[in-house]
C-alpha cells in the first residue's frame, strides 16, 4: 500500500517574494526615517553643545580681562606731582620710547593680524600695575650716592624690598629701576640711579607686571612680562576669535564724565600724547566667542551699521555719529566666516586709578 506522506496545505503556507520585498522596503524606509531623525537630532545637539561652550569660553574670556583690568595702575599714588603727568620715562637708565609711556595703566594696539581666523584684524589690550603691599606710597629722597655710589637715602624705606621696581618722579619726569638691597630703615641701593636727586619722590612698586590680551589661533591669549624681563606668553580660553576695544575719553582735563569712545586709531589716539592719555577714563570691550560647528549655510551676516541703533548681525555694540562702534570683519581669516555661530560679550571698565587721579591731572 502506498504512503501519504504529503502535509495539509494549511502547514505549507509561508511569505510570498512580493510580501518580503514590500517588508524589505518598509523596513528601509523605517530605517531611513529613523537615521534622518537622529541626524536632525545631531546636528541641533552639537549646535546646542557649541552655543553653550561659546557662552561659557566668552564669559570666562570677559571676566579675565575684566577683573585683571581693575588693576591697571595701581599703586599711582593721585599726589600733587603724579607719575601720571610724566611726560619723560627712562627704564633703568635708557628712554622708554613708547607711547603713551609705560607708565599709562592701559593701551590699546588697533587693529593687529594674528594667525589662523584670526588672520582678520582685532585689538591687543595692554594693562600695567604693580604689586606693592604698601601701596606705592611716595617717600622723598634726602641723599644720593652715600654711604655706596647707588644708593638712595630716604626718609623711610618702608615697604621696599629687594627686587622691587622703584619709581623716582621729580616734576614731569620718571625714572624706574631696580632695588637690589634695603639697607636699615633709610637706605634703598637701586641698579641704576638716573633721576635720583635729593628732593624727589620716591616709590617701591613691587612687581611691576605688563600684561597684554590678544586673540590668535582661535584663542585668548595672555602675555606677561615681569619687571620688564623676557615675555611669556599662553592661551588662556580657546573659541575666542576677536577682541574690540575702545576708549572712553572725558572732553578735558580734571573730568571723569566720559563723553565719547574712541578706537586706538588716527593721529590723536593712536599715540596720544600724556595729556591725552590722561582723558582716557575708562575702557569698552567686545569679546567674541564662535561655536565650533560649521553650519550648512550661512547663518551670521555682517554688522548692518556701526553708528546707527539696533545694529543686526555681528556687532560689537551699538554706535552713534559721535562714537562708532568698532568693526568686527572675520573674513580674511575665513571665507566661510558666515557659516558659524557667535556670541558677543560686552562690557564698559572704569580705569579706577586714572578716576581717582581727577584732580592731579
């Protein structure tokens, strides 16, 4: 007898090609919508990631500066004959040619070409200070050249120490030097003695210390030099790709009402004079910050106007006819400037030796 060993044709059944050719293709486009949602996703995370670490890398930028600021000038004691109406400096015996002189609390370098983005022009800011514990009060000169030839007899020596920067001013002439021993309770023996001759101011200065803020590679730059030695220079916050400054001036002498800023440009302010220098009361900074994701399109456009109210695109702050903002041109560092994000931080400093210094000057 012959087997049956065919099954029920219920058991047979199975996917057609058609069926798992249309599985395949919901599948993939199941797929495909998933990947584009996760790229949108993506993109607005690293968007999101970027505007925030631009936020924070500007702030820090922004308080560095500003909290190092506060201190320019100090201790220039606001006396009579002020360190500040020095129109010659000599710098341990050889003139200081810059100008204003090193003993301006704060400069500003227009317009300097760095390397990379920064290839696009942006400020150097300067600032200068001291570190005295006594606070730089002047003592006057009594002696010079005894019991040693560099040595200074004051009145009191008090607050000096070995290594400090003196500070000798006699009417608008400065002269400063190293003091190299603290001798008793009178005596200061200094590397050079130009300027010292009885009857003038002097002053120990601690550590005087120069410091510049500028933006290269993409970054915020601190460079330092100590008693006027050998510079030394590092990057301090990165995402940093410019740095606008201004000053702000007084419309005379013995004033403190700021009136209008100004860049660091031009005969007047671009090497003011002491007189001049002496007007600058405080200063305004833009410190600009970039989101490191590169954008599909253009997203950031060029400032609309720098002497107009409510400026759009990339500004500093907002200009008038009197005082115009300062550029901020990112273009010849890179082309596609415009397919980033930034972040302006802005803020206006008071030179707070220079204010306090109203009537002496």
């Amino acid at each position: 007898m012959q087997s049956n060993n065919r099954r029920a044709p219920a058991s047979q059944a199975g996917f057609t090609l058609v069926e798992i050719m249309v599985g395949l293709a919901i599948g993939m486009l199941a797929m495909v919508i998933i990947i584009q949602v996760i790229s949108v996703f993506e993109a607005q995370r690293r968007t999101t990631a970027g505007t925030a670490d631009a936020q924070t890398n500007g702030g820090i930028a922004l308080y560095n500066i500003s909290r190092e600021l506060q201190l320019a000038g100090y201790p220039l004691v606001p006396v009579t004959a002020s360190p500040l109406e020095c129109t010659t400096l000599s710098i341990n015996g050889s003139a200081d040619t810059t100008v204003p002189n090193r003993l301006s609390p704060a400069a500003i370098v227009d317009d300097v070409v760095g390397a990379g983005v920064n290839a696009s022009p942006s400020d150097l800011l300067v600032l200068r200070y001291g570190s005295a514990g006594m606070g730089g009060v002047p003592t006057q000169i009594t002696a010079m050249g005894a019991p040693s030839a560099n040595d200074a007899t004051l009145i009191t020596n008090f607050g000096c120490q070995a290594g400090d920067i003196s500070l000798i001013t006699n009417g608008n002439t400065c002269a400063m030097s190293r003091v190299t021993a603290i001798a008793g309770t009178t005596t200061a023996t200094l590397a050079d003695t130009t300027g010292g001759i009885t009857g003038a101011d002097f002053s120990c200065m601690g550590t005087w210390t120069e410091v510049t803020y500028g933006v290269n590679n993409g970054n915020l730059v601190r460079t330092v030099v100590n008693n006027f030695g050998a510079a030394s220079s590092n990057p301090v916050v990165a995402g940093i790709v410019n740095l606008q400054v201004q000053y702000g001036i007084s419309a005379a002498a013995n004033s403190n009402q700021v009136t209008q800023w100004v860049d660091a440009s031009g005969a007047t302010w671009g090497a003011p004079t002491v007189a001049n220098r002496n007007r600058i009361k405080s200063l305004r900074i833009a410190v600009v910050a970039r989101n490191a994701k590169t954008e599909p399109s253009v997203v950031t456009t060029a400032c609309s106007s720098v002497n107009t109210p409510a400026p759009t695109g990339l500004c500093a702050w907002e200009g008038s006819a009197l005082s115009p903002a300062p550029t901020i041109d990112l273009s010849a560092g890179d082309p596609n400037w415009g397919r980033y994000r930034y972040r302006v931080f802005e803020t206006i400093i008071p030179l707070r030796n220079m204010v306090w210094s109203r009537d002496t000057l």
